[in-house]
C-alpha cells in the first residue's frame, strides 16, 4: 500500500516539508489507542534466530534506523513500532543550529536516491537529552558531531560535550567527521586529527564505571590507502567499530535532473560503493572489529549482500523513505531464511 498509494501522494510535496509532516502523522496516529501494537504486528518479526550481541549490546534483530531521520529524538519510540531492531538519533552538536540554508534535500526520483545538504540541523545535545529521559527499553545510538563555527582545531571539545551530555542516554556512541556538508568537517577522517579526537573520546570512556562502544561512521569516497589508515586507527584507538558508508559526494552514473545539486547522495547508487568498503574492510582487518552495513539498502537482497560482505548489522534511511517499512520485515524475514 505504501508504494501504491502513500508514496507518490507524498513524493509530490517538497521533501523536507513532508518529513516534518510525516513526523506529525505518526506522532497522531500514535496516541491513538491501539495504533501502535497494530504496527508492532503487522511489521515486527519475533525470532530469537534474529538476535545479534555486537560490540556488547544485545540486538533484537540487526536492522536498524540510520542517523539523520530522527535527529532530535523526537519520534525514536514511535518509529520502534516499526520493527527496527535500533534507533540512532544524530547526528547531534553541543549547540543548536539551523543547518544550511533551504532548500537542502532533494528526491533523485529516476536513481532512488535523494541528495541533501542539510547541514546537521538540530535543536543541540541538551533538548535531545530531555527527550531521551523517558526511553525505556529501545536500543539508541548517538550520532555526535561539532558545530558548524567550531573551527577544527577545537573540534574534539564539541564531541567530548556530546559524549558527556548523552552518556547515560545512549546504548553506544558514533562519532561523525565524514558528512559533505559542513564545512571542513572531513579533513577530520585524515588519520593524524581523527587518531587524536578518538583517543580522547576512549580515554574520556574509560574513565566511566561502564564503557559505551564508541563508533566512527566513514565516508564512502575514502581510497583504499585511506581505509587501511581506518583500519589502523581502529585497532589502536580500540574503538569498537566502524559503520560503513555516510552519503557520497560522488555523482556518477545519476540520471536524475537534480544529480548536480550540492550535498551528500544517498540511495541505490551508493549501494555497490558501500559494500565494496564493506568487504575491504572486512578482509583487510581480518574481521577484528563489528561493521555496521549502510547505503543503499533498498531490498532485502541488498540487506543480505552487506551481511554476507561482512557487515555485522545494517541501517536504513532512503530505502526506508523509498520502500516504506515492510522493508523492515522482508529484511528479517530473508535473513531467517537464509539463516546468516
């Protein structure tokens, strides 16, 4: 139903505007007695086969919501209904901002994809913190990033507020340097700077009577030179893994009239990308840390390709907006079968 009829009435507004309003739809329908346990049953797969333990924690299932769609913690509890296995909120920054200027989010229709610049808008770490109080029992990740004017050099104190802030609300922690849209954010993945910002964040980690996995999310335009450098850094910094790949600022092979508008891309032509850094990952690290799939994860089949090139979990964004939440299910449903 939802690509039938919901999708195309959707995908004929601005994006952006119809996010918010989708917010506000699940948000009211919500409150609706019943409402949620009739998605609970209709999306939710119930198997312990699903359960995954990775990096400590223990998953219902490994399908997750990627970082971006709630990024003020504002519906984690009702998108849960949904059959995700987790929710990451973020990404995040110590203050709030208003991100780049609009428009900034973009549907590639004719690629399945979408192209965004938003530029970590949120309302800052404390408001998501107020929200977060009241979890109880859903499976949170924080995505964690620095303001926009916070200059690189200074960079490490933004993530160390975050960290600090969301500490006791989060199940495990994603530091974000590899987004295209705020400025100079990705000279952070090079390896002198990125080894000094995730040494202070475990060194602030094991500080605490109880130590939160510390992820780092990496760009999917990282050579190979670069992603063995990632692999280095990983085992030395002893963080507990990686999730592969953000939005690519590649353009090729797009056919849509909005291919060569600025931002990050997202959708099916990440697809391949996402899963080769997978793999190489994978196979160049000897499989020593978790690796958590995402990009362009439109199909089940596409879900099953990033566990089977080494992903220990995998998240969706734009395969979700694109293919509706029984995605969610297929997803768990074929890894059942195949039993990964």
């Amino acid at each position: 139903m939802y690509k039938q009829l919901i999708r195309p009435i959707l995908f004929c507004f601005d994006p952006e505007k119809v996010h918010y309003f989708t917010f506000s739809l699940i948000r009211f329908l919500s409150k609706i007695p019943g409402f949620s346990a009739i998605c609970r049953s209709i999306y939710e797969v119930n198997d312990p086969r699903l359960e995954r333990e990775v990096f400590g924690l223990k998953f219902k299932n490994p399908v997750g919501l990627a970082a971006g769609f709630d990024k003020d913690a504002k519906l984690y509890k009702e998108l849960s209904n949904f059959g995700f296995g987790f929710i990451e909120i973020g990404t995040l920054t110590p203050k709030g901002q208003d991100g780049n200027p609009k428009v900034r989010l973009f549907r590639l229709k004719e690629d399945s994809a979408i192209i965004n610049r938003m530029g970590f808008n949120n309302g800052g770490v404390q408001e998501a913190v107020e929200r977060l109080k009241s979890n109880s029992g859903i499976l949170i990740g924080g995505n964690i990033g620095k303001n926009k004017l916070t200059p690189n050099d200074l960079a490490t104190s933004d993530y160390e507020i975050c960290f600090d802030a969301l500490y006791q609300y989060v199940d495990y922690f994603v530091v974000n340097v590899s987004s295209p849209n705020t400025p100079n954010l990705r000279e952070l993945q090079e390896k002198e700077p990125l080894t000094q910002l995730l040494q202070t964040l475990q060194y602030k980690n094991l500080s605490r009577p109880i130590q939160k996995p510390i992820l780092l999310k990496i760009a999917p335009d990282l050579t190979n030179e670069q992603l063995l450098d990632i692999i280095e850094i990983v085992n030395s910094t002893k963080i507990a893994g990686i999730i592969a790949t953000n939005t690519t600022i590649s353009r090729e092979g797009l056919a849509s009239e909005n291919k060569l508008e600025a931002g990050g891309l997202s959708g099916k032509p990440l697809s391949k990308r996402s899963t080769e850094v997978i793999r190489f990952l994978s196979e160049n690290s000897n499989k020593s840390f978790p690796i958590v799939g995402v990009g362009g994860i439109h199909s089940a089949q596409d879900a099953i390709e990033k566990l089977e090139a080494g992903a220990s979990l995998v998240q969706l964004y734009t395969g979700f907006i694109y293919e509706g939440p029984a995605l969610i299910k297929k997803i768990n449903q074929a890894i059942l079968k195949k039993s990964l």
